[in-house]
C-alpha cells in the first residue's frame, strides 16, 4: 500500500508550485492507513479499518486527479489553427501597398500590331504612385525609347490613362510620369538610409503584363558603387537583393516590411542578383524637379541603340562563372544587355537579352562608359559587334539612329 500511494504521488505530481500540496495529502492518507495493515491485536476492528481507510485513500485519489485535471497542471500541446494570420507577413504588406503599383506600357505610334490594329506595344514596366493627384515615379530606360512613343498606364483596378513624361534623369536612371486623375492610392516612401544587409524586401511589378506580380527576399548588401553598373557622372550606391526582378519589374518599388518603398527596381544580373535605386536618391530627384533644375527635353541630338545594359566588373563576371553555365571562363570583360527595345536598333540587329558585348569595331569593351563613347563619337554610323550568347560567339551589326 506504500508503494501503491508513493507511485500515485509521483505521477499526479508534476508542477512544482501544487508539489508540496499534494504530496501532503498522500502523506496524511498514508499515515492513516498504515496504522491498519501493522496493528495485530484485534483483527476485527483492524478490518473495519482498513475498509474505511481505504475508502478514505481513493477518495483522496481521485479528489487530487480532479484537482490536477482541472488547474491544467498537466502539460498540453495545441496545435495552431491561425498560422496564416501569424506567419504571412509578406502578404500584409502586399495588401497594404500593391494598389499604389502601375503597369507602364510603350508604344510606337507609327507601328500598327497586324492582329488588333493597334499602336504596338514596344516596351513595358511598372512604376508607383506617389501623390493622389496622378504623379508617378518610374525609371528611366522604362520610359525613354523611340521617338514619337505613347505612354499608357494601368492602374490596379484596370483602369486605363494616357501617360506624361514629366521630368527625366538618365544619370540615375529615374523618370515621373503624370496621368490625369485624382484621390489616387500612394506609396509611402522609407529612408534607404536605414536598410540593413539580411533584411527581409519586397519586389512588386508586372513582368510580361502580369499586374502586381509579387516576389521577396533579403538585402544583400546595401550599397552597391555605380562604378559597378556602368552609371556616368554620378556617385551613387545601390541596393543589392536577391527578390527576383524580372524586365517588367524595372520602374516598380522595393518595399519593406512597413509598406514603404525604400528602393525602384532596376534590374537583374542573374538569379539571385538584381539590383535597385535607394529611395532616397528619388527623393533628391523630386527636389531638383520642384526646384526646376531639370529639364526634360533638350535639342542634343544623341546615338540611339536601344539596349539597357550593365557593366561586367570581376565580381559579376566571378557568380556569373558560378551559376550561368553559358558564360565561358574567357570572359574577361564585357556589358550585359539587359533589356532590348522593340523596334529599336538593336532589335533590329539581332542583338538579344542576356547578350555579353565585349568588342565593338574591333575595340574591347570594358564597361558601359565605353558604348556611350562608341555611340557619341562621329564614326559610330555602324557598330560592329562581337558577343557572347550561350556560351557561343557572334559578329552582328547595328545601325543606331540619331534622335533628339
């Protein structure tokens, strides 16, 4: 019977703070009982004993399992039946700013697409809405290509207008564009200033026309030299990221956790290398247009190609050897086309997306610089190229056009 109550007291028994109780109670009823199964000398009342003893532990017993039982004592395991509420993070700051992304479409007034009868569509991208009154802030390549374009942009609800190139800066590659309506949806902008590498972004755009496509990763570094990029003339830094951004991405926010834009994404190197404008040099844009100090049209006339393209410096060439097995280990130097207008030269040549550039008219390229060179110099009537496409090279000729 000692043991029996002993081995009850350990397994009612689990929490520290009922541990004294308890045990008391098994104790008190033990040193009742115990008397009965030791006393000899009269064996009848030893019997009546027992049996209301007896009556006495199981009572106790279980009035100490109920007790237990019903102060939770015991511990319990209950599995989560609101993870999507807890965990989908990344799909509340979706919902709280998609509405102020846009999808921008280009297209050539002079082309007429065979099948609809409509101007054809030339490039596309995405842009965000900064102020309710219709100003939207895009890049620049997504909105500076042939003469004579239209802009079109489409909200989140469908809703189409017809696009006004306000103010454009191809030094940081930023553009604002203005469409006429009203109580429009906004984006908060953050301060690139406070990113840190490792935290977690948001890239929202619309590749291949698909609005408000979505998609996520981590800082990978937070400042990246325009020296790497092939930008002229200015000294800025990018934001690195591993959130994928697609063509139609280009012009669309890099957004953080809070649902604020904190970069524009510019473009993509290869998987898990893309790269976007810090805000903050948006938010200088914005000041030098309110200050007039820009201008978006000049008589200048310029070499127009039709590419957009980044610089191969030693380490993009270095993860381009690690993951993109078409790019052979003689590439040295070099400019990756990023994006190819429609219609443009370029197309027209032959030239293609994912196209390394590493000779024009028998001189090596080493960086963006050099093109812009080519293209400004009186000889660049017909450029002469040599390429690097999946692994194979290629000789192509283009003819670039002059335009305003």
């Amino acid at each position: 019977m000692s043991l029996l109550i002993k081995s009850a007291t350990k397994v009612f028994v689990t929490r520290s703070n009922f541990r004294n109780i308890i045990y008391k109670n098994f104790k008190c009823t033990y040193l009742l009982v115990q008397p009965t199964f030791t006393k000899k000398s009269d064996p009848n009342l030893t019997n009546n004993n027992s049996f209301k003893y007896a009556i006495i532990a199981i009572a106790s017993t279980v009035i100490g399992y109920n007790f237990l039982k019903n102060r939770n004592i015991f511990p319990t395991v209950q599995a989560s039946s609101d993870r999507r509420g807890q965990y989908n993070f990344i799909a509340d700051v979706v919902e709280t700013c998609s509405e102020a992304v846009v999808y921008i479409e280009i297209k050539d007034a002079r082309r007429v697409d065979f099948f609809t009868g409509k101007p054809m569509t030339i490039s596309n991208g995405s842009g965000f809405i900064i102020k309710s009154d219709g100003l939207i802030v895009t890049n620049a390549h997504v909105v500076t290509n042939k003469p004579q374009a239209k802009v079109e942009v489409r909200l989140s609800n469908g809703m189409i207008y017809k696009g006004v190139v306000e103010d454009i800066d191809l030094t940081s590659d930023l553009a604002t564009v203005r469409i006429q309506a009203n109580k429009l949806p906004i984006m908060k902008l953050g301060d690139s200033g406070l990113l840190r590498p490792g935290e977690f972004v948001v890239a929202i755009g619309s590749p291949l026309a698909l609005s408000n496509t979505v998609t996520s990763g981590v800082v990978s570094s937070t400042h990246r030299g325009s020296a790497e990029l092939g930008i002229r003339d200015k000294n800025m830094v990018y934001i690195q990221t591993d959130a994928a951004i697609t063509f139609g991405n280009s012009g669309g926010p890099l957004v953080n956790l809070n649902g604020e834009a904190i970069g524009v994404n510019s473009m993509k190197v290869t998987a898990g290398i893309s790269f976007a404008i810090p805000i903050n040099y948006v938010k200088d844009f914005l000041k030098t247009v309110r200050s007039n100090q820009t201008s978006p049209i000049d008589n200048v006339k310029r070499k127009y190609m039709g590419i957009t393209m980044l610089t191969l410096t030693d380490q993009i060439i270095h993860e381009l050897h690690q993951r993109d097995q078409f790019v052979p280990p003689s590439i040295t130097h070099g400019v990756l086309v990023w994006k190819v207008i429609v219609g443009s030269p370029a197309h027209s040549g032959g030239l293609q997306p994912g196209d390394i550039v590493t000779d024009i008219n028998n001189v090596p390229i080493t960086s963006a610089n050099d093109v812009y060179a080519v293209l400004a110099s009186d000889k660049s009537t017909k450029l002469n190229m040599t390429i690097i496409r999946f692994g194979k090279s290629l000789n192509i000729s283009i003819t670039p056009e002059d335009v305003n």
